[in-house]
C-alpha cells in the first residue's frame, strides 16, 4: 500500500495539501480500489477460480465512485478552507 501512497503523497504536496490529517481518508480510498481490482480481476487469474463471482456493476461504480471522492477529499477541503 506504501507503493500507492508514495505517489498520491508526492501529487497532494505538488498540489499544496497537507496529507498527514488525511492519511485515513486517503488508506480507506486505496483499500476500495485493491478491492475493487481483486474481485474483478485478480481473482480469476489464480489457480482456484471455482466459485469465483464478479461484483455487480452498480456496486463496482458505487466503490468506485467513493473511492474517488475520498481521494478528492483532502484537495476539496484544501480549497474550501
């Protein structure tokens, strides 16, 4: 998850945003995307794919689209504030 954070935390200080007091904020919005990617994707390609479902496409939109908006939250804060 470190890997991710890196260059999200480089992109927020080029931005001018703080990302110490959003660092949950910003963690909870990595972990949906790794789960989105695992249930659509990566869990078909092992060697146990027996069962295996796809997440229905508005539950894949609805992460989705949270996902995005926590990661936008710590820059709407920052204009807001």
């Amino acid at each position: 998850m470190g890997i991710f954070y890196f260059p999200l935390n480089i992109i927020y200080h080029l931005i001018g945003v703080e990302t110490d007091q959003y660092l949950y904020v910003v963690c909870v919005a990595l972990l949906l995307i790794f789960y989105l990617i695992y249930n659509n994707k990566l869990q078909f390609r092992g060697f146990y794919t027996k069962g295996s479902k796809k997440l229905p496409h508005k539950v894949t939109w609805t992460i989705a689209f949270v996902a995005s908006f926590l990661l936008l939250t710590p820059i709407i804060v920052k204009l807001l504030g």
